[in-house]
C-alpha cells in the first residue's frame, strides 16, 4: 500500500525521486493485475546554485529562473516598464519591472494554448539581444509563490533570473550579474495502467505525479497519486464494462507537459476513444470540503452523479490542469479537487510548505471511495 508520506518529495520530470515513485506505482500497478505501458519521453531536468547580481558593491541574491542558461558577466542596465523600453535597449541588461511582469506568460510554443500576444512578447525580447534579464515579481495568482519566476521554458535562448520589487537596480547604469543554471537531457517515461473491459470504451482516472523544482508537492498533487492508487485498489474487484486507464501523468508542471503530449499521441495513433476524463489534483487540503466540476456533461447528470456520493461537494470550473486538454476537445470530464483551493490551498502550492500536515488523508480516501460510486454508475449507464 502507497502512503501519502511515500510520495511527497520534490519530484520534477525526469529527477531521481520521480523515477523512484514511478517504480513505485508499477510495482502496485503489477499487483493489482494491471497492464503496464511505458511510453518514453525525452526531458530536461534542472540544476541551480547560488546566483547574485553585483553593483556599487552591495550584492543581492536572484533566484534563476527553472531551466534557464547560465550567464555570468557586467553590463548596462536597462529597467524597463514597456515594451518599448525593451525594443530600444539592444545588448543590455534587462530588469523587467512588476508592471511587465504582470500577466502570466506561456511558455514558448505551449501546446495546448498559445496566444500570438504572447509569441510577440517573445519576438521583442529576442529581437533586443539581451545579455541576461533579470524580472522583479510579487505574488504568484495561482501559487504560494512570492517571487515567483515570470520565465519558466527550456526553449528560451536568453537567461534569466527573478527577485522581489525592491528597487535594487534603480539608478544603477551597470552590474555584474551570475545566474548559475543548468540543464541535463534525460530519458524517462509516461507511464499508464490498463484495466480491460467488455466494450470499447476508456474511462481515463488521472493524477499528474510531477512536482514543481523547490517543493514536496504534497498537495499538489502527491494528495492526487495518492488518491488513484486507492481508487486503483477500491474497483479492483468491481466488474466494469469500459476499460480504464490509470494515468499518473508525468509534466502537468512542466513547460513542455511532455507525458500528457506522449499520451495525446499514444491515443490518437491507437484510435482509442475516450469517454471521460476524471482528473483528481490538488484534494484533501485540511479543513476543505471534497469538490468535483463537470465539463461537458448535462447538468442532469452532474446532479445524479453528485446525488450517490457521500462526501462530495459542486465545485467551480477551472481550465488549469490536465483535465483542460480534453475538455477542450468536448470530451466530458470531472475534476476533484478542494472546494477552497483556489481561496487558501493555492497559498501554499509550489511552495516549500506544501507539505503533508496541509494534508487530510481521510478526505482522500472518502474522495476514493466516492469516486469508486461515480465510475461504476458512469459505467452501468449509456455516457455521453
Ligand atoms: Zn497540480
């Protein structure tokens, strides 16, 4: 039996820890008669060391930005509060003030939802030759974080690094600045556990198993894994007429979302159809209530499918996790997470105090068991 406490360590695609859990499930997987496909993905894993920018004697530390070359040197310094502060600053320095910081930025090329404002935000940048940027952030929207890092891409050409609003670099023309960073290519996997059924169908439970860099992710979303393989566990003896397949997927907090991709594809190639999508991130955060949110389903269903459960509460929608790649696609989903993530849970995600006392195992397995009630009765009955 998997605890809780197995899986909430620092846990990023393709790092040691991540490999040891993925172990870890196949071995359960392998117990409970499941049908193990590997499916292999190529990613970058990250490495940082102490960094700082250097002026009029007086240093500060930055923190680089995660998968960000490295740099090491002086130059001008250009603090820039538009875009046009960039554009006409080649070769420098450049310290992107809160103001431009502001907005969330996708990374480049994100697959499943890339703005052309946001291409043109990157066309600008590197246009203007940076020698490094350096982004002053306060709090993150949807995370604990305070800085957080406004780059977050392994295809970006320039490096960076991010710090608070102090006003540090404010009437400084020059500094040194290192941001010691780096990448390492590695192979790891997509892993999903196959469970056959009578007919053609796939119902898909999933829980992404990755971490961000810096925080044990116990939350978000060791709480998710931890909550699959009881589910895992609790349908092992029902009949069911669809397959399913378990999917701890492997990049939900990574730039590239390289195992959601690999899957994508893995499915498509197979012509597999889907019929729903059940994405468990975030649950059980102490003093919450369980919630799930629909997408794509009648609201006659939602209230039948909500009516058997125990514990479970209506939740807002959101279009953050794996769950918006399908219900993009019209495929129906159901998401389970906190009913109050988004109003105090989000404080502590992607931090290092996301640890296992914000976490309540007992909503977990009440999450479990209602969740059991939902499959079977989506199964017995002619969905979507
Ligand atoms: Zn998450």
């Amino acid at each position: 039996m998997i605890s809780l406490n197995d899986l909430a360590v620092e846990r990023p695609v393709g790092s040691n820890n991540n490999k040891a859990i993925m172990d870890l499930l196949c071995k359960e997987a392998q117990a409970h008669g499941l049908e193990i496909v590997k499916l292999p993905i190529e990613v970058k894993s990250w490495n940082k060391k102490y960094s700082f920018a250097e002026s009029n004697f007086r240093q500060i530390e930055l923190y680089p930005s995660p998968f960000s070359p490295s740099f090491s040197g002086e130059g001008n310094i250009t603090i820039c509060d538009t875009w046009d502060d960039v554009i006409n600053n080649p070769n420098s320095i450049l310290v992107f003030q809160e103001n431009l910081t502001k907005e969330i930025l996708m990374p480049l090329d994100f697959p499943v939802y890339f703005p052309p404002e946001h291409k043109k935000i990157y066309d600008i940048i590197q246009a203007a030759k940076p020698k490094c940027i350096i982004t002053e952030t306060g709090k993150h929207k949807m995370s604990g974080l305070q800085p957080y890092p406004y780059f977050e891409d392994g295809n970006l050409q320039f490096a960076s690094a991010y710090k608070d609003c102090e006003k540090y670099f404010v009437n400084q023309s020059k500094a040194y600045i290192e941001i010691n960073s780096e990448c390492r290519n590695t192979t790891t996997s997509q892993v999903v556990f196959k469970r056959k059924g009578y007919n053609e169908s796939i119902i898909i439970i999933c829980a992404h198993m990755d971490s961000k860099y810096g925080t044990p992710g116990a939350l978000d979303n060791a709480a998710g894994l931890y909550t699959l393989s009881k589910i895992i566990e609790n349908l092992k003896d029902d009949k069911l007429n669809s397959s399913v397949h378990y999917i701890p997927f492997n990049g939900e907090e990574n730039y590239n979302i390289p195992g959601q991709i690999k899957y994508l594809d893995y499915i498509k190639k197979n012509k597999m159809h889907i019929n729903l999508v059940i994405n468990i991130d975030s649950p059980g955060f102490c003093g919450s209530q369980n919630a799930i949110s629909f997408y794509n389903i009648e609201p006659i269903m939602q209230d039948s499918l909500i009516s058997k459960t125990k514990s479970i509460t209506k939740g807002q929608e959101w279009y953050a996790g794996d769950h918006a790649m399908f219900a993009f696609q019209q495929t129906p989903c159901i998401v389970a997470t906190s009913n109050n993530l988004f109003e105090t849970g989000i404080h502590y995600t992607h931090t290092e105090k996301d640890t296992i006392e914000i976490v309540d195992t007992k909503l977990l397995d009440e999450l479990a068991s209602d969740l059991r009630t939902i499959v079977k009765q989506v199964d017995s009955q002619e969905f979507a």
